[in-house]
C-alpha cells in the first residue's frame, strides 16, 4: 500500500525547460532535496512551469517516484503537460505520473 499523498510537506519545482542537457542536474536536485526531506513526508512534484522537454523528463520524474516510493514515500505530480502526459501515455507510464491519457 502507497503513502498517502496529503502527507506531502511542499512541492518542488521543475524548470521550465527539461531536456537531456538539464536531466542530470535537476534528478541530483530533486533527489537531494528528497534525502534532506524528513521522513514520512511525500514528494510532490510541481511540473507546471515546464514548456519545453523531451522523454528526459519522463525519466527524471519516474527516477524520482521510485526514489520516494522505495523510500516509503508518497508522490505526486501536479500540473503535467498535456502533451508530456500524451508522451507518458505513449510509453505506456501514465499511471505511474498519474497523467491523463
């Protein structure tokens, strides 16, 4: 059973741009501030700013759902795309990012 996800303190933002060349950068970002969070709160993903990405960003957000979940953590994201939620359903991921499909 997954964590709730009301047990999530804030969300952290994603750049607006995340392609290959930020990947790197914004997974250690994201996955150091998920370390430093205290335990048992969830991770909350604000993806609202995001405009220009490619499937890296696809791989930034499931590295960081399994990060928290292995954690025993809830996650979420909250203000996806459309068209990456379109991306996410066509490699079949969607309901792991909670995307529409």
């Amino acid at each position: 059973m997954l964590p709730k996800a009301d047990a999530v303190a804030h969300a952290w933002a994603l750049p607006d741009e995340l392609t290959l060349r930020q990947a790197s950068s914004t997974l250690a970002r994201l996955l150091g501030a998920l370390k430093a969070q205290p335990q048992g709160q969830g991770v909350r993903i604000d993806a609202g700013a995001l405009r220009v990405f490619d499937s890296s960003a696809l791989a930034v957000l499931l590295e960081c759902r399994r990060s928290a979940l292995a954690s025993g953590r809830a996650f979420a994201v909250d203000g996806l795309p459309a068209a990456l939620g379109g991306l996410a359903a066509l490699y079949g991921v969607q309901a792991l990012l909670n995307a529409p499909a």
